[in-house]
C-alpha cells in the first residue's frame, strides 16, 4: 500500500525517504513538486475581513522560516518534523518573545513551563510525533550548543509539540531521529510553505479526513497614537491538524452531507480525540502576557472549524514575536527601553489570529492527500464534493 506523499502545491518539501528496494539504510533528499489540490482561497473561500499575506502563510512574517522532513519507511511509517525558526539569527543569543496557551493538556508540548515563566523562547520549534518529543529534544538542544557563540551555554530550553499519528504511523517504532530533526531546522526557509502531507503532519488525521500541515497569514494597520500614520502588522499561523469534532468550513455545516469512510484511522476521531499545534507569529511588539492572549485566541479559532476539544485532544498554541524592540539577549542585564503594544491596540490582532487560524486547518485539509499503511488509511477530502456543498 503506497502512500501519497504529495500535497501542497508549492515546492521545496524536504522529505527522507527510508526502505528503498536497493537498501534499507540508505535516505534520499527529494524535492516534491506541484500537485493539483487547492487552497482555501482557490476554491473562493474567503474567512475574515482582514487580507492576507503575500504568500498567506506563517512566513509572511519577516523572518519566519519553516522547514519539513517527511519520513516514509515501506508499509509502516507515516511521521516527520516541521520546524518554525523565529529569526535568521542566533535564536538563543537573541531570543524572542514568546508565550504558550493550553486549551486542553491532553499532549507533550516539552519546554513551556519556562517560556510561561519568562516569557522567551530561545530554539527554534519544533513539532513531531508523541513518542518523539525526546528525539527532538535532544537534537533541538544539540543544534543549539553547536551554533557560532554558544560555546559556553549549559542550559537550552528545547520548545517542541507533538500530535499523535499513530492512526497511521508506527509510532512504536521510534522512527524520526536526531537527523530528522536538525534536517528540518537547517533546512527551513522563508517563501512559500508546505502543507498538506508533509513533516509533521505525515501521519495525520482531522475530522476523520486525512489532515496535515495548513498556514495562513493575516495584515492590519494600526493607528498607534492619535494624529500619527498607521503601522502595518502581519499575523501568520501554522497548524498540525489532528483533531476531531464536527467539521464545518466557512460557516457551512460540511459533516451533515459529508463524513469520511469508516477507516480504522478515521475512527480514532470518532469522539474528537487527536491534538492540535498551532504556532502563531507577528511582528507586532507584543510582550509575553499579550502574546498569550493572542495564542489563545488561536485555539478559540480551532472551534470555528468545528472542532470539540474533546478528552483527549491536546490543544496547544505558541506565539511569538519577532519585534527586535521585544528581544531578549542572552546575558543581558542593563536596563533598555522597549516599545509595546497598548493593550487596547491588541483586538484586531486577536481577529486576525481567529481567522488565520481557521483558513490554516482548511488549508491543511484541503492540500492533505490520501495516505494509506500497515496501520490504517485516511482519505482525501473530496474537494469537488466540498464545492458543491459550499455553493448550496
């Protein structure tokens, strides 16, 4: 049974491939190329009334990188990484403002008890499988002692997520290495991002559909002061969609007339069980409090899509931001100046991370291709059934 491997129509995926007919050990870099299916926006779906991005994703933001690492080893393995790099820098030496929300703590989202409690985020991030949090941990804190100027760091606060594939994945198999990890960080890159099946969302399913990897980007202009000009301010979000419930896509009831087949691995979202990863940046100069606030607007944008937060779905949400007046250097003690954001400026941020949030898991479902294995399959949504639906 051969997966789809496939499901973005942008280039650049970073996939190994594991279990060639010529040798089991050997890994091959491959770059994917175009495949038909749409985005949200291609089938006119238009969720807001704030625009997009240029390339209406995460990267959007001014300095965002996103990397993949797709793993397929034969009948069984179904997983990968993504990697959201904050800056170009040194992340560690110039850290950014960050804060997590928990809507439901059915997950592992390691190293966020510190960035609660200081309000940094020193790594790149980094989402994977459940049973590999430690893998990456340990590849996350490696990549970081080895970088240019942290030769004497004795503490790395690794951020790394996790949804559980295994509807379609041997997750038991401990499949994604040191390797995986550092090769979807170094390769991440700003431009067009990936989704669909790729990286961390190989392996997974939402709303008994195969689900995946979706982003989506929003622009504002705020007036930050009376009589002065308005400032321009993007949001971008990035989702690992693995979550159940009802789905319903621009405001229409889609799970009435259409469910997906009664696989094994559609079944596992029967109650809404699964998890979601949401990684939200802005170059606004958010600090960390107001930064949470806008990551749990975010999970909120996840209900807009239907789902239940049943259980055990583990409902995560990182946000960030990459405003070099919100920084933190490493080492830094005399005292500086910083310009925030007004708490009062903050709402269309909030509504801009609402409706990224929800195009990001249409895209992600949208562009996600049917993946069959050993374990189970998860079709395909049917985009002409979709359209036909959305046009009633």
């Amino acid at each position: 049974m051969n997966p789809s491997t496939t499901g973005t129509q942008r280039p650049r995926i970073h996939a190994w491939l594991f279990g060639c007919a010529a040798c089991t050990a050997c890994a091959f870099l491959i770059n994917v190329t175009a495949q038909p299916r749409p985005r949200a926006r291609d089938l006119g779906i238009v969720i807001g009334i704030y625009p997009t991005g240029a390339l209406n994703a995460i990267t959007d933001v001014n300095g965002v990188r996103v990397g993949h690492t797709t793993i397929i080893e034969g009948d069984r393995v179904r997983t990968g990484v993504t990697a959201i790099v904050p800056h170009g820098g040194n992340v560690f030496q110039d850290k950014v403002a960050g804060a997590v929300f928990v809507g439901n703590a059915f997950g592992k989202l390691a190293g966020s008890t510190q960035v609660n409690e200081l309000g940094t985020i020193e790594t790149p991030i980094v989402l994977t499988n459940t049973l590999s949090v430690g893998a990456a941990m340990d590849a996350v804190v490696r990549y970081t002692l080895a970088q240019p100027g942290n030769e004497q760091v004795r503490s790395v606060n690794a951020l790394v997520g996790e949804t559980n594939d295994g509807g379609l994945n041997d997750i038991r198999g401990l499949h994604v290495t040191r390797e995986h990890v550092i090769a979807a960080i170094t390769g991440a890159t700003s431009g067009p991002v990936a989704e669909g099946t790729v990286g961390a969302g190989t392996g997974t399913v939402n709303y008994g559909w195969k689900g995946g990897i979706g982003t989506s980007s929003r622009t504002l202009f705020l007036r930050q002061a009376q009589g002065e000009r308005e400032q321009g301010y993007t949001v971008g979000v990035l989702a690992q969609t693995n979550f159940g419930g009802n789905l319903t896509i621009a405001g229409v009831p889609i799970f009435r007339s259409l469910q997906p087949p009664r696989t094994r691995a559609a079944a596992a979202n029967d109650n809404g069980d699964g998890s979601c990863m949401l990684v939200v940046a802005t170059d606004a100069p958010l600090d960390a409090r107001d930064l949470r606030r806008l990551a749990a607007r975010a999970i909120f944008g996840l209900a807009r899509t239907g789902s239940s937060y049943s259980n055990g779905s583990g409902d995560f949400a990182i946000a960030f931001s990459t405003s070099p007046e919100m920084r933190s250097r490493f080492n830094e003690t005399a005292a500086r100046a910083h310009v925030i954001l007004p708490t009062e400026a903050t709402s269309p941020l909030f509504e801009a991370a609402l409706e990224a949030t929800e195009e990001a898991v249409d895209n992600a479902l949208f562009q996600a291709t049917t993946v069959r294995s050993a374990h189970g399959a998860a079709e395909a949504i049917p985009i002409d059934r979709v359209r036909e639906l959305l046009k009633r």
